[in-house]
C-alpha cells in the first residue's frame, strides 16, 4: 500500500472526506440508539431481568454496523464514535491537505490509532469519551501512545460534559520531550 493510499473500510471503521459524510455516520449512529430505545420499550420483563439484558444480552445495537450488541457496550461505543465524528469535523478544517480521515474509535485491529489522515504520517489521533478526561488514566495512556508516533500532527480529542466546547485544552498538552517536532495537543469536543 502506497504512502497517499486509503485503506479499505473495515466493520467499526468510517471514512470522512467531507462534513456530509459525518453527518451520514451520525445520523447511522441515530438510528442504532433509536432502534434499541424501541427494543427495550417493547420488553415486557422486570427490572433485574431487563439489567441482565442490558449487561449481558444482544438487545443493543452497534453504533454504525448492522449487528446486535450487548446495551452497555452499544453506549460505550456510541459516544466513542460521536466524539469521534465531533473530531473528525475539527480535523476536516484544521488541515484541508490531510486526504480526509479513517476512523475507528475503539476498533484496534482496524487502525493504529483512532483516527488516522487519509495520507499517512500527516494526522494520528486518539479519541474518548468520559466524565472527565482523567477518568482511568485514559488521557495519560492516549499521550503515553501517540508520544511513540511520528505524525506530524498528533491529537488527543475527548467528549466530557465538563468541556463542553471545542476547544484547544492547552492546560492538558504534555510538555514536549522532543524538540523539532510538533507538540501534541489535547483538545475537548462538543456533540455538534
């Protein structure tokens, strides 16, 4: 695979080109929500046994795949992709040259990082959602990794109520070890 090629979309993997197609996934990932919303609706069951559903059963639905899901894994993974595309839609106007953007927020074997540009060793990101970006070291661990890569621009994205504009968290940037290259930067994303 060339330098400037993209990679074929895999399941859990979205390809962003334009501000359309983050609408596109998003309104996707709508549907997934409203879908297991009127799944649980209908279930006529108590309480323990609907919480064993939730944990334990196929009555969610993955956020862009067409597939059954556990509920607590499907609103995990959807505010991963939703703070995904909320990144995506900042990197598409921070860096028009980048070939637009794979995504596969959480899917590991997909890509190395959450979000990659479509020409490599432009654009590496790491994406999450959480409370607070502190919350399980998450943050820490997400600029340990990208501190090993060498894209020329490097991000850490996050989605959390506490930040709720999209915004460069510069408080939050590492402090960097290696002159000569670009900082990594953390910034927070809104659900816009």
């Amino acid at each position: 695979m060339g330098k400037n090629s993209m990679i074929t979309e895999l399941p859990g993997q979205m390809s962003v080109k334009t501000p359309a197609d983050i609408d596109r996934y998003r309104a996707r990932i709508i549907a997934s929500t409203r879908r297991a919303q009127e799944r649980i609706a209908a279930l006529d069951i108590d309480s323990l046994e609907l919480f064993r559903l939730m944990k334990f059963g196929s009555v969610g639905f993955h956020p862009i795949d067409e597939r059954e899901i556990n509920l607590v894994e499907q609103i995990n993974q959807t505010w991963s992709y939703i703070a995904a595309l909320a990144a995506a839609r900042l990197l598409l106007s921070m860096h028009e040259d980048a070939g637009g953007f794979e995504l596969a927020p959480g899917a590991h074997a997909a890509l190395d990082l959450d979000i990659m540009s479509g020409r490599r060793g432009v654009v590496g990101a790491e994406v999450f959602a959480a409370v607070t970006p502190d919350n399980n070291r998450k943050l820490r661990r997400d600029l340990d990794k990208l501190s090993k890569r060498n894209e020329v621009h490097r991000y850490v994205f996050f989605l959390s109520p506490r930040y709720p504009k999209n915004e460069h968290q510069s408080r939050l940037d590492p402090v960097p070890q290696d002159s000569g290259r670009n900082p990594i930067q953390v910034w927070s994303v809104n659900l816009n």
